[in-house]
C-alpha cells in the first residue's frame, strides 16, 4: 500500500491491481491525502492541483462506498482551499449535472451520493465563497430530494 502514498494517485499501481483490491487501494491514498494535504507545501499542492482535481473528480463517478466518498468529498474541498479556486465552479458545475441526472438506477446511487456529499463540502469548508451558485444549487437539491424516495427503496 506504499504505493498510494503520494499527493498523485498512482495510476499505473492501480492499473495492475486486481479489480477487487482497486478500493481499498483507492481509500488508502485517500486516507494518505486526508493527511498530507493540509500539510502540504502550497506550491506543490498549486503545481499538481489540475492533475489531482481531474483525478478526484473521476472519482465520483467510479460510485465509490460511504468511507470513500466521504473522504473524497472532504479531499476535493481542502485542495479547492488551500490551492487555486479558479475552477472550483466547474467541478460544482460537474457535481450538480451529476445531481440532476435522471438517471435514477441503483447502480447510479452512489454516483449521485458522492457528488452530493461534494458540494456539502464545498459549502461547508468555502462558504462565502461559492455564495453567488448557492440558489442553483439548493433548486438543484430540493428537486433531487423529491426522487430521494426513489433512490431508497
């Protein structure tokens, strides 16, 4: 698992791993940013941020489990506040598509679910910040938690 200690997730380590080790190969770095992100130099958090945020925001749609998503959720928004937030909108942007996707199968669930635990992030750890896209957002919500029947039967 030393091979998912860095600030990158090492693609071509989890290339070779066997499908069912992927996750917890996936949550370990996880976990490993978590730690080294907040302690990170912001130089080079800023220099590798593009390549990381791409890779965070892949993530999502991998339907990653509660444990993952969480920490993903919570990775995605401690680099949008320690690094550059130029594209922080995009990646809200993604996240909310995600949300209205009328897509509505159980295997689409965790999707949607890791893209909602994101923008809870965002707003938590940016607040202010993102206030101009807050209604959108909230419009956004309501309008997926009035399927949220759906997702839980």
């Amino acid at each position: 698992m030393e091979l998912a200690h860095s600030l990158l997730l090492n693609e071509d380590a989890l290339a070779q791993i066997t499908e069912a080790k992927r996750p917890v190969f996936i949550f370990e770095w996880l976990r490993f940013l978590d730690k080294v992100l907040v302690a990170a130099n912001k130089v080079d958090v800023k220099e590798k941020q593009k390549k990381l945020v791409e890779q965070l925001t892949g993530l999502i749609s991998s339907a990653p489990g509660p444990p993952t998503r969480k920490l993903l959720a919570k990775n995605l928004a401690t680099l949008y506040s320690i690094g550059d937030t130029f594209t922080v909108f995009q990646t809200l942007d993604r996240c909310n598509d995600i949300i209205k996707s009328k897509d509505d199968t159980p295997t689409y669930l965790p999707t949607k679910l890791a893209a909602v635990a994101c923008v809870g992030s965002f707003y938590e750890k940016m607040g202010r910040m993102l206030g101009s896209s807050f209604p959108d957002t909230i419009t956004n919500m309501l309008k997926a938690l009035k399927t949220a029947e759906v997702w839980a039967s």
